[in-house]
C-alpha cells in the first residue's frame, strides 16, 4: 500500500473499505456525478461565481435546514440515489472534508452553469466546466490510488456507478440565452442539437477511458414547461414550444448515440435515463403525484415565481409537496424522489436498455464471479 499517513490510519482505512464491501454480502460502490446545477452539491459554494445556492430559503427542507449549495428545497437526485445505494452522500470535489477514507465513498465534481459546450454558462464566470471537471477525477484518481495502490485504486473506479447531466444548459444558458445568440447564429436548432450530440459522445468516451463502466446519462426534462420559460416565453402560461422542441430534438438523438457508444464498446456499460419523460409525467397530471401545481414555483416572484432568483426575499410556500418545481428551474425534493424512484425500477420507457436496479444486479453477479476467481 502506497500510503502516507501513520500505520493507524492506514488501518482504519482498510476496516473501513472491508466493512463497506461487505454490507449485506455486496459490495459497496463508489459513486461518481458529473454535471450541472441539477446534481451540483456545493462545489460552486467555493468559486467566486453567481451560480450559487448558498442563501436562504435554499436547503430549507435538508436536515441541517440550512442552504448547502444543492439547488433545492432539500436532498437532490445524488443524494436520493446515495440513499438507495445505502452510502452516504458524495462530499463536493472541492470541499475540504473530502479525504481520507471519505475519497472512498465517491465525489461529486457537478457544478451549476455548465453545459456540454464550454462557452454555456459563460455569464456565471468562475464555474468547473466539464472538461475540468473530468480533469479533477483524474487527480481524484491519483489521491485515491496513493491511498490504496493502483490495483485496488482501479478496482474502486471500474466497480463505481456514475451519473452525469449535462444538456439543458447549452439550450437554456447558451442557444437561447439572447436573441440572435452566436450559437444561434452559428447553427440552425437542428444542426446545433447534432453538434451538441457529437461533443455528448466525446465526453462519454473520455469517461470510459477514465474507467467510468456503469454510467447513467440523463437526457434533459421539459426545458419549455420549467417555470421560468414558462413566464418569459410561454403563451398563456403553456410550455415555451422552442424549448420543447429542443428537447424532443435532442433526447432521442442522445439515445441512439449511448445506443452507438455501448456497440462500439461491446457493452452496456451507459444506461440513458428519459428524464424527459419523468418530468412529464408530474408536469402534465400533477394530482397524480401529490402535487397541487406544476406550473408554479414554491420559491421565487413574477408570473409562475419563474422570474429571477430564489432568495430570502422571494415568495415562498409553506408545503414544498404541494409542488413539483422548487425554483424557476429545478425540481422540489419530492419530485426528485419520483425521478429516482424510475432510475431505480422504471421499465424501458424510462430506462434504457435497462434500470439501475437491473444493473446492479447484473454487477452483482459479475463481481461475485470475479471474486471467486481470485
């Protein structure tokens, strides 16, 4: 073991690593997110950026009651899936607490304003775009491999599970952030969407080599039903149809090139999340899930409390269940518990080519086998 630190936190390590892999008689995964403000956990609370959610009434509903950097009234999809996997939640990349034995549980490298392009989100200034992002999991490796040797550094890496956002931005924050925009003016919608695609794939296939093999890739929601476009673009309070299109454009074109990448790789190794559809399912039948409202904001001002920030000035409701969208862009934590419930379990309209709990069942499998082995 190439370690540093004394023989007695060496020890702990190895009991901590033991004790994790064999919970329950399965193996205990690290968990890796890449992204946008949809999975960030904080890492934009230490850039000088105005991406941030580190103000009140963010994180009025997470146990601490306080604002932690997740863009939400409470947990976020990493964290519910934390929550399923039985681990606690991934620490930001960039916050201090992240060492030790804790660099065994994961990271989160997501940071709020990104996109797949690294000109989205230029406004926001000082954010981790997804090449630094995939940039820090490479020192993260190094720190982790002086931490347990190489072999079992790799090992940890292979078996992780991984989730990764990114889309909605490069609409939202890019194409149509201003009129006649320079991406706008560059690409016609279709042609964009297929150029965003072919830089999607590249990212993918740098996760791989980096040696992501169990990657969930989500597929932007509704961009036109949030309730910011909603206010500035929609007719009488109906989904902005251009961002609807841009999304109905760019989700089954998403699918086919994870559909592509995996035949190339021989492997199931992304699995594409229909985040699309799992947001229109609450947005278009809110009662169904509980909801009162899926056009309104809980937390904002203007038509819709789409106009703006959230901030400690801002409307607020009293009973965040009642209402699927937090902020004029992000979900409440109730219905990112009803998106995670279908990563878990939802069948092939929502998963593809299966769901998560499929997944780690097959991995399952694959390790046990692999253990015997050796």
């Amino acid at each position: 073991m190439h370690c540093k630190m004394d023989l007695i936190a060496c020890v702990m390590v190895f009991a901590l690593a033991l004790s994790s892999a064999s919970a329950q008689g399965q193996t205990r995964r690290a968990f890796f997110v890449f992204g946008d403000s949809l999975v960030d956990s904080g890492n934009n609370n230490f850039l000088a950026t105005t991406a941030r959610a580190d103000s009140p009434p963010y994180g009025i509903d997470y146990p601490s009651h306080r604002p932690t950097g997740r863009f939400s009234n409470g947990y976020n999809i990493p964290d519910l899936l934390s929550e399923q996997f039985g681990s606690e939640p991934t620490l930001p990349y960039l916050s201090p607490e992240l060492t030790g034995a804790r660099l065994l549980v994961g990271a989160n490298f997501a940071s709020a304003g990104i996109g797949i392009l690294n000109d989205t989100g230029v406004q926001f200034l000082n954010i981790i775009r997804i090449t630094q992002q995939m940039e820090y999991f490479k020192q993260y490796q190094v720190r982790l491999m002086r931490l347990l040797g190489e072999a079992e550094s790799q090992r940890l890496v292979n078996q992780a599970i991984v989730l990764i956002t990114l889309g909605g931005n490069d609409f939202v924050n890019n194409y149509y952030l201003v009129p006649y925009s320079p991406r706008s003016r560059q690409f016609e919608l279709p042609d964009y969407v297929s150029y965003l695609i072919s830089e999607y794939k590249k990212i993918l296939e740098n996760l791989y080599n980096l040696g992501a093999r169990r990657v969930l890739v989500t597929g932007t929601g509704p961009l036109g039903c949030v309730p910011a476009e909603r206010a500035q673009r929609g007719r009488n309070g109906e989904c902005a149809q251009e961002l609807q299109y841009a999304a109905i454009l760019f989700n089954p074109q998403l699918v086919e090139m994870i559909k592509a990448v995996n035949r190339e790789i021989g492997s199931d190794v992304f699995i594409a999340v229909n985040a699309n559809q799992m947001h229109l399912d609450f947005v278009t039948d809110p009662q169904k899930y509980g909801f009162v409202t899926s056009k309104e904001a809980c937390c904002g001002q203007g038509p819709f409390n789409g106009v703006g920030l959230c901030t400690p000035f801002s409307n607020l409701c009293q009973n965040r269940d009642l209402y699927a969208f937090w902020d004029a862009f992000h979900p409440t934590e109730k219905a990112n518990r009803i998106i995670v419930q279908e990563i878990m379990s939802g069948n092939t309209d929502y998963m593809h080519p299966m769901n998560l709990s499929t997944a780690l069942a097959l991995d399952a499998e694959t390790f046990a086998t692999e253990n015997r082995r050796e």
